[in-house]
C-alpha cells in the first residue's frame, strides 16, 4: 500500500472533521446571523476538500458561490425575519421521530454498504476508467480546449449547461414573482430598517480601486476558461459580485443606477437567449442542436477550431446569464422585494 | 490493525459525506425555525456533491487540465488527471443548488410577512386559526 | 532541492492553526468573534489552496481560485459589517449575539425590540 | 426539420419563456398569445415525433451536439415517452387556452413572467420525458420543480408555507436522486441510460450492495416526488392553495411525469429480471399502493373543500400507478401507462371544470356545486364525465385503465391491490355522488342561504345561465371528450403505442 504524498489522508480528516463541527454548530446556534456566518466557514472548508480533490472548477465555483453570494443572500434574508430562534417549546410532532428513526437506520444501512464502494481514489475504480479516459483523451483533438471541464460541459454535455443557465434564470424570475412588488402601498415598514448614518470614506474609496480590478479579472476568468479552471459560471459570477460590493460600499439605489432593472432583466434572458440562440443557429445549419460544428463554415475554421470558439461563446452567454441572477437575487432579497435599500 | 487503517483510510470520504448528508438531512425535519431547514438543506446539498466528487478522485492524479510537453504536445494520460466528468455534474448541481437557496429565502421573506414568524410550529397554529 | 515535506509539514500545521481558529467560531460568545474567526479561516484557506498547488507542481491552476477568494471573502465580511450596522442594538431577551458586552449596550430604540410588537404591522393582508 | 423535431419540442417553450420575461411592455394579450403558439409549436413537434415513432416501430434518437451517446447527451423518444410528451404538450396547450381568464385572476402583477415559468414548466417537463441521460434528468427536473415553486407561490396568502415546504420536500427528493446516480455511477462510470442498462445487465453488478443502494435512493427520491402514500404529505397543501392555471397545469402533469420517470428508471436503467427477482419489493410496494388508493380516497371523501378533495383524488391514482407499474406482468404495466394518459386528461378536467365553478362562485367548498345543472350545464356535464371516468364507467377511459389494473392484479394474485382498486373506486362513486347529487339536483335558493347571512338576506337571484367564459369552456369540452376518445380508441393505444413499451422479461 503506497500513498502518494499528493493525497494527504491527514489533511482530509482533519478537513472533514471541521466541516462536521461546522455543520453542527450552524444548525445549533440560536442566532441567524452566527447560522449563517458558520455556513460561510463550513463552505471556505468544503472549497478546501474541492481544491485537494483537484476538482478546481469546482473549489472555483464554491468558492464565488459559497463564500460570497449564498452568505449574502443569507444575510440579506436575515434582515427581514425575526433573527432568534425560540427555544424550549413541546415538541409533539411525532412524524418527526418516526422519520428521524428512518433516516438512522438508512444511514447506517448505507454506511455499512460503504464496504461495497470501489476503494476511494482508486484509479482502477469504474467511474475512473469508463467514460473519463475518453474525455481526457479526445477532448483536446475534438475541442482544442486543455481544460478538459470546460470542453466537458460546454461541448459533451453542453445541453446540460443550457439548462443550467436556465436554472439561474428561472430562479431569478421565481424570486422576483414571489418577492417584487410593483405597487407602493405594500413598502416594508421602514422603522424596521434604520438607515446607515455617516459616509464611508474609506469603504468607497476601497470600493473605487477593487471594483475595476474585479471585474478585469471576473472577464479574465470568463475568457481564459479553455486554459484554466473557470469560466462563464465563475466569471458571471465575481462579474455579478463587483455589484454587490458597489451596493454594500455605497448604497443599493447606487448600484441600480450604474446596472438598471431593466438591463437586469435583459441580461438575465439574453445570456440563455445568447446560449440557446448558438444551439439553434447550428440546428438550422443542419447540424443538431449545439452542434458547434456547424460553425466552422461562418467563422472560416476548422471544426475544432469552430467548437472551441462555440465553447467560449456559450460561455459568455453563461457569464452574462449568472452575472445578472447574481445581481438581481441580491437586489431583491436584500431589499426585501421593493429594491429601495439593501444590506 | 494495519487492516483496519487500511480499510478506514480507503473509505472515510464516504462516510465523512453521508454524515454530513445526515446531519442535513436531519436539520431539515427536526428544525422548527425555517431558517435552519434551509441551511440544513445547503449542508445536505453540499455533501451530496462531496460524495459525488470523491468518485472523480485518483492517487497521484492532477487537476483534469491538460498538461503539454516543451514542444506543444499534450501529455495524455488518462491515470495523471482526475476525473472531469464528476466535477462537470458538481458544477451544474452547485448552481441549481444556489437557485434553489435563493427561491427558499424569497419564500422565506413572504412567510415572514404574511405569517409575523418563521417558526414552524408557530405558522401551523396560525393558519389553523 | 526537494522542498516537499516542508509543505506538507506546513499544511498540516496552518490546518491545526485553523482548528483553534474554529474553536472561536464554534465558541463564540459574540457575533464578532465569528466574524473574525471565519475571516482568518478564509484566509487560512487561500494560503492552503496555494500550498496544495504547490505539493501539486501546478501552482498557476489554483492561483485564479486564491485570488477570487481574496476578492469575494471581502464582500461577505462587508455584508456581515453592514447586517451589523442595521441591527446593532441587541434584542433585551437574548444578550449572546451583541456586538459588545451586553450591560453596556445603549437603549434599545427601534430595531429588534419591536420584533414581537410588530408583528401585526409585518403581516401583509393575505 | 423532420429529424430535429425532438429538439424543437423542447427549446420551443424555452425560447417563449426568454420572450415573455421581456416583452411586458406589449400587454397580456400579446403574451397570451405567445404561451400557445409556442406550446402548439411543442405539440406540433411531438405529434410529429410520436408518429414518426409509431411508423417505423423504433426509437427516435436525437444526438445533442452531434456527439455520439455515452460522451454525450442523447434525447431518446420511444413508444413510451412518444406517448407521455404529447400528453404533455396536449394538456398544456389546453390549460394554456383555459389561461386568459383565471391567470389575470390570479396575477394582478406580473403575468408575463408568470406565463414565462408556465414554458419553463413545459420545457422541463418535456426535456425529463425526452431524455435519455440520468443527469440531464436531474437538471430538468429542478428546473420543472424551481419553476413550479413559482407558480404555486402566486396562490393565496398561505400558499407560500405550502411551497416552502413543497420546496423542502422537493430538494431532498432531487438530491436522493442525484445521490442515486452518484452510487450507479461509482460503479458503471456510465451516465447515459442505454449505456448503463448494458453494464449493469453483468452478473457482478447484479449483487452490488451499491447498485441496489443507487436503485433505492432514486425511486426514493422519485417516489417523494410523486407523492406515494406515505410520503405525500406535502401535495394537498401545496396544490389545493395554488391559482386555478396552476393547479390546472402542475397537478395533472407533475405526479405523472414522476410515475414517468419511476417507470423509465425501472425497465430502462435497470431491468424487469433486476426489480422484481433481485430487489423484490414488489409485496410491499403494492400493500403502499393499496393503502395510497384508499386511504387517500377516504381522506377525499372527509374533505369539504373542492380542490382539496381532488388532490386526495390524485394521491389515490398515485396508488394505482405505482401498484400498476410493480404488478410484474404485462396486464399491470398496460394498466399502469394507459392509466398515465387516462389520468392526466381526468385530473385535467377535474382541475379544470372545478377551476370554472371557482372562478364563476367565488369558492371553493362543496357548497358552489349546489344547482350547478341549472347554471353551468356544461361544465357540469363535464364534470359528469370525468366523474365517471375516475370511477371507472365504461365508455370512458378510466374505465379500461382500471380494467387493465385489476386483470394485472388478478394475474398476478395481489388480492390487495384488487380489493384496494375495487374499494377506491366505490368510494370515488360515492364521493361524485353526492358531489353530482348537489349539482343536479340541489336547488340554489338552499345554496344562497348556506353561503351566509348577508346573502341569505337578498332577494334570491334568478336562475340563471353563468356559464364560463368561452376560452375556459373549450378546453374544457375538449378535454371531457378526450376522456370518450381514449377510451373509445383504448385498443389502438394500447397495440400501437403501449405493447411496443413493454420491457423485456415481464
């Protein structure tokens, strides 16, 4: 039994062990606010497992996702609820033990079935042996894309990332039918939102020199998705969060007129309009459905060439799809719908 | 002894997720505020995606991209690089994941609004009425 | 010469560093507390990532990641500020979140307090 | 184009939805509009593809991308799923029709973007039936979920704890179902179903603790989707507290779809032999079946609320198609798959015709159905017909499902679920009787003074014709006479599209 030093079992205990301390105390804790704060720990140390695992895009995507909009969203929620859990009351729903007994005996049940499981980071398991190798050795003659991701999920299974973006995007609509409201006699009542005194110098100034930065780089990772971990979802993503931070430095009425609704909305469905149009394109070229082959005639290259050119721009249309969400899930969450003052 | 290492070493990923998956799972039926279901809900969504990506893991592999010689050649070896496609699905369910924690917090403000609490208990006893 | 074993030692010793670190998030007492506590486990965790690059031998794969957290760890430790600055009288009954020791919180004026009292004014007609 | 209609099928909505979030300028008709051409287009495509089907007696494979399956995602649209998408799009189109009225109803605000989660609905709806990739499934199944949660929080003030918890219930059913895959594919490497039937076809794989773990955790999952007996706790609240367009729209289609998906799992990924030799649940499924059926037709019976009593109604059926589909012979799956049409089109028109007398009465208690006859003759004709479909009187379909059921029952000597088909539908009978009972012959003036005191101190109303609105009744005809037609052609149904879905080995 060899260990390659390039997986250390030390680390990952100690890694996983944390993130059960941490899943505990976020579900313990009596305020919301230390709740969801854990939560953001309890990701920083799942990107951790990612990045080890050398699943970049991944610890990538966590990382944009996890440490920064979900504990937003969070926290912009939190505004609105009642921030303490009450304690001590009977409990009476029984269903609930019944349940809970359940789920015990499953879990043991499918701890005990672990001993069945291919040992793990076997490379001679199935999984590592069926599929994967073709990917990692066609990918680059057939998509001239090294990051074997990214020509993974934006030419193989690019119809399941159409479908992510419209994930997104229908998420965005969800939240702004369930939550916005276009007439004015509803507006939150505002002795529940203190307004923030002072000006903050030193935040704005912070913000002036961080945002240009973010975003340069949140475009820098969009387009150098064939090369390195990243791409349209973690670009879209930062790209959304230099709003976000426009909003928390200033105020949210200041970032709305830099990145107005409307053009919120725009982005929203362009970005799968950019996506799904590329697919249809092709589809009406005579090839199927994202078929970026169909390409290399407009474009005048190759069909590699044409299929990595397709990769990136389905990727822009991610990029700009979960750029906007991100934007608009935080305008309306943290405003509580009527997108007058966030965070 | 050796044995027992031996196995605990070649297994702890899984378990370490689906204890996790548990410890979710159970936040989201025990829980009476609605905020912890939610958060229970992230963590059993989280470890979900671990056990998944522990699938694509192998000893002495490197990040699946691709790795090229001094003269422009790419090194294939398929035993070299992780498994991309496990980290390809994890992706997409990371982002359904976020979609889906934004729409539970939307619901989540309104039920504030229209029931005064988020309190489980509380909310039954005030749509009985 | 094979710097190897000295990352790993130091990887395993930023990991014990970042357990004492999560002592105080668990622990708490105050919001605060884990307010820093998370914040120095972010940044525990950027210098890991480009140490696990390191061990890996392909270092310029993880840097984008490290430097996005550095980037977006600042968004959440701003949005956690800001919460704070909303709500930063502490509710009478529970002391355990405030900002500073409980006794010496100014009056409570019109932020958590009417919590219970507004109930009705929060609801929306159905 | 012939060739790319299982493509257009889908993207069809999609592009609608992208169209309807932006054109809110234009006003609701424009938007009415678009929702059925684009959900006609959908039809169109997958009449197309169903005959297409049906001619040549062979799948349809569909390539996304051009790249050749286990690499990349495939549609596959057999006899089966043929059958299942164009009840899909057929039933969405009508609610789509049904829309004009009851969607402004229910939405004041914002009727583009809810018109553009109905496409999305669609969209994903059809993408599950259509695909033959388990992790495609997954993504559109949380899209139809995300996109239904939309449309069940625009119902009443206490629909939104009804989603949430819908929400809570639907997540952890999607995430049993992504683990599910994560387990198969630990041990095939595979995603593509095809592909997976053949590797897990080997011996080894036949007594995999982790392959039977796979199996569980995604009929677990599905079955939380579907709402079978014990784990349906969430369906009534969240579909009795929606808007009448979406009750119309998510109850027939959601549940079916997932009966779907459970059949698909079960006889494509895995194998008939696997199920019922290897994992032999089928004694215990059946008994959950039975006690679905009645035990949701008793709670049906206890229910004064209209809608309430419909979603008891399709917790039964659930019971129907889930002990259909596990009977292990040809009688049962014939049953269980002509029973997915049969009862998408009966739901329809119940939601429907019980959606009309809400919009008309204002309420929705058994009460609004006192004289019905005399006011809404055709809608209570309707409601007749579907009556007896549930029930199971011949000429219509429900009839022949029930009929295929029990022989399936019989055969297989499950004398629970017989009694429980026999028991539920007696209970249906009573149920509609005295539902129907009220409506034909109850007069209004008692309905009047029942309602309420102020309105018992009116003058009685005359007596009149309030029929609904014309774009409510035709669907609703339309739907009452699908009832008649696919019982009528039950035969050609079953030998040209049922027959040629049977799995191997039962």
């Amino acid at each position: 039994m060899t260990w390659d030093t390039s997986l250390l079992w030390q680390f990952d205990i100690l890694i996983l062990l944390m993130m059960v301390i941490c899943a505990v105390t976020a579900l313990a804790l009596e305020g919301l606010l230390s709740s969801a704060i854990v939560t953001g720990a309890y990701s920083f140390l799942i990107c951790l497992m990612w990045t080890h695992m050398r699943a970049v895009d991944v610890a990538f995507t966590e990382a944009a996702v996890g440490a920064a909009i979900s504990t937003v969203l969070f926290l912009g929620t939190a505004q609105y609820v009642n921030r303490w859990i009450k304690k001590d009351r009977p409990r009476e729903q029984g269903i609930k033990q019944i349940t809970l007994v359940i789920a015990v005996i499953c879990a043991v049940m499918m701890l005990n079935a672990t001993r069945d499981l291919p040992e793990w980071a076997d490379p001679a398991s199935p999984a590592s042996t069926h599929l994967s190798p073709r990917y990692i050795e066609q990918a680059y003659f057939e998509t001239a894309t090294p990051n074997v991701v990214t020509a993974v999920l934006a030419d193989y299974r690019s119809y399941d990332t159409m479908f992510e973006a419209v994930v997104v995007f229908a998420a965005a609509l969800v939240v702004m039918v369930v939550l916005r409201r276009t007439s004015h006699k509803h507006r939150m009542a505002l002795h529940l939102r203190p307004k923030r005194a002072g000006r903050d110098t030193v935040l704005r100034g912070a913000a002036q020199s961080i945002i240009p930065v973010m975003q340069i780089f949140a475009l820098y990772v969009l387009f150098h998705g064939h090369y390195s971990p990243g791409g349209g979802f973690q670009g879209g993503v930062i790209f959304g969060a230099s709003f976000i931070l426009l909003a928390l430095c200033y105020n949210l009425k200041f970032s709305m007129n830099r990145f107005r609704e409307h053009a919120v909305l725009w982005c929203c469905a362009g970005g799968v309009l950019l996506y799904a149009g590329i697919g249809a394109a092709c589809l009406a070229m005579g090839w199927n459905f994202l078929g970026y082959g169909a390409l290399a005639g407009v474009l005048g290259v190759s069909d590699v060439m044409a299929r990595s050119h397709g990769i990136l721009a389905v990727e822009i249309g991610v990029g700009i799809t979960v750029m906007a969400v991100m934007v608009s899930l935080y305008n309306d969450l943290a405003s509580g719908g009527d997108l007058e003052e966030g965070l | 002894m050796d044995e027992l290492f031996y196995f605990i070493i070649a297994k702890y990923n899984y378990w370490a997720a689906l204890v996790l998956l548990f410890i979710g799972l159970f936040g989201m039926i025990v829980k009476n505020n609605l905020m912890k279901k939610i958060i229970g809900m992230v963590i059993f969504q989280t470890a979900i995606l671990l056990f998944i990506v522990s699938i694509g893991v192998k000893r002495g592999a490197t990040v699946p991209i691709l790795q090229f010689s001094p003269d422009k050649q790419p090194l294939l070896d398929a035993t070299a690089y992780a498994n991309p496609l496990p980290h390809v699905l994890i992706l997409t369910a990371i982002v359904v994941g976020v979609a889906v924690l934004g729409v539970a917090l939307a619901l989540l403000q309104k039920i504030q609004r229209v029931h005064g609490t988020i309190e489980e208990d509380e909310i039954l006893e005030d749509m009985r009425k | 010469m094979n710097l190897e074993p000295f990352f790993i030692v130091m990887v395993v010793a930023i990991l014990f560093l970042m357990l004492c670190n999560l002592y105080r998030v668990v622990a708490g007492p105050t919001v605060i507390d884990r307010m820093l506590g998370v914040n120095v486990i972010g940044i525990k965790t950027t210098v890991l990532i480009v140490l696990i690059g390191i061990i890996d031998g392909r270092v310029e794969m993880f840097i984008d990641i490290t430097l996005a957290y550095a980037l977006l760890n600042f968004i959440t430790t701003l949005a956690a500020a800001r919460f704070y600055q909303r709500i930063s009288h502490p509710a009478p009954s529970e002391p355990e979140e405030s900002l500073v020791a409980p006794s010496a919180g100014p009056e409570v004026e019109e932020v958590d307090a009417p919590a219970k009292a507004s109930d009705s004014s929060r609801k929306e007609t159905p | 184009m012939m060739d790319q209609t299982p493509a257009i099928m889908i993207l069809v909505p999609v592009f609608a939805s992208l169209a309807l979030t932006l054109i809110g300028p234009l006003g609701h008709r424009a938007a009415y509009g678009l929702l059925i051409i684009s959900i006609a287009g959908s039809l169109a495509a997958a009449l197309a593809t169903m005959v297409q089907v049906v001619q040549t007696g062979q799948a349809v494979h569909y390539r996304m991308g051009d790249w050749i399956p286990p690499m990349g995602i495939e549609l596959v649209i057999d006899h089966l799923s043929a059958g299942v998408l164009v009840l899909i799009s057929a039933c969405a189109l009508l609610t789509a029709i049904y829309s004009m009225h009851t969607a402004r109803q229910d939405n004041p605000d914002r009727l583009n973007h809810y018109y553009a989660l109905f496409a999305l609905l669609v969209a994903g709806l059809l993408g599950m039936t259509a695909t033959g990739d388990v992790f495609n499934l997954y993504v559109l199944l949380e899209i139809s979920a995300l996109s239904s949660y939309g449309l069940l929080a625009r119902g009443k003030g206490k629909a939104y704890y009804a989603t949430f918890r819908y929400l809570m219930m639907g997540t952890i059913g999607a995430s049993f179902y992504l683990l599910g895959v994560g387990y198969i594919y630990i041990m095939t490497g595979s995603l593509n179903m095809a592909d997976l039937a053949e590797i897990l076809s080997r011996p080894e794989l036949e007594a995999s603790v982790s392959v039977r773990i796979g199996f569980s955790l995604i009929i677990l999952g599905v079955w939380i989707k579907m709402a079978l007996f014990p784990l349906h706790a969430w369906l009534p609240n969240a579909y009795s507290r929606a808007g009448t367009t979406t009750a119309c729209l998510i109850a027939p289609l959601m549940t079916k779809v997932s009966v779907y998906v459970m059949l698909r799992i079960m006889f494509t990924v895995f194998s008939a032999d696997y199920i019922f030799q290897q994992i032999a649940w089928s004694r215990l499924v059946i008994y959950l079946a039975s006690a679905a059926a009645v035990l949701g037709m008793i709670t049906a019976l206890s229910q004064r609320d209209l809608r309430k009593m419909l979603t008891y109604i399709i917790v039964a059926e659930i019971g129907y198609l889930t002990g259909g589909a596990w009977l292990a012979n040809t009688a049962g799956y014939t049953g269980a798959v002509y029973h997915i049409l049969a009862d998408g089109l009966m739901t329809l028109c119940l939601f429907m015709a019980v959606g009309a007398i809400i919009y008309r009465t204002g309420e929705s208690t058994a009460a609004a159905m006192q004289g019905l006859f005399q006011r809404m003759p055709v809608t209570a004709g309707v409601l007749l017909v579907a009556a007896a479909s549930v029930v199971g009187v011949p000429p219509t379909c429900g009839f022949f499902s029930k009929w295929y059921l029990l022989q399936g029952a019989v055969k297989a000597g499950e004398w629970v679920f017989v009694a429980a088909l026999i028991i539920a539908g007696l209970l249906a009978a009573i149920l509609f009787f005295r539902l129907l009972e009220r409506a034909f012959f109850g007069r209004l003036e008692d309905a009047v003074t029942e309602n309420g005191s102020e309105k018992s101190q009116e003058v009685p109303r005359k007596i009149r014709l309030e029929e609904a609105p014309l774009t409510m009744l035709l669907p609703l005809v339309i739907t009452g006479a699908a009832l008649f037609g696919l019982g009528i052609y039950t035969n050609e149904v079953v030998q040209y599209l049922i027959r040629w879905s049977m799995p191997a080995g039962i």
